[in-house]
C-alpha cells in the first residue's frame, strides 16, 4: 500500500483520470458521435486534458475544501 503522507498526490492523480476519462468522451462524443476514428481522438483528449486537469485538481482541491468548510454547517 501506498503510506498516507502521499494521500493528496494520490487523490489527485485519481481524481483527474477518472474526471477526464469520463468528460474526454463525453465531449468528444458530443461534438463528433462515433466515427470511424473516435477511439483515436478521444484518447488523444483524454491524455491532452489530463496533463491539464491532474495539476489543476492538486492545486485547487485545498482551496476546495476549504470553502466546503465555510459553506457546509459544523
């Protein structure tokens, strides 16, 4: 198993494939249904958008919780 200090890399990685994964073919499908070459482009989205979205939810996740904090009721 993975020890706990690296929990928010983890999270992180986790959580940006999974998201891209989902939303790069639910984009892809939308904007060119399913052509011949669907597979191809959507990967190519998906890799493209997870060098994006992996830093951006490591980075952003703290501040997120943070204002749940503030919104949620203790």
């Amino acid at each position: 198993m993975i020890n706990a200090k690296y929990r928010r890399l983890v999270f992180s990685f986790l959580m940006a494939l999974l998201m891209t994964f989902i939303m790069s073919f639910a984009i892809t499908f939308m904007n060119l249904g399913f052509i011949d070459e669907f597979v191809y482009k959507w990967i190519s989205a998906f890799i493209k958008a997870f060098f994006i979205a992996f830093p951006s939810v490591f980075f952003v996740a703290p501040f997120v919780n943070r204002l749940v904090d503030v919104i949620i009721k203790k």
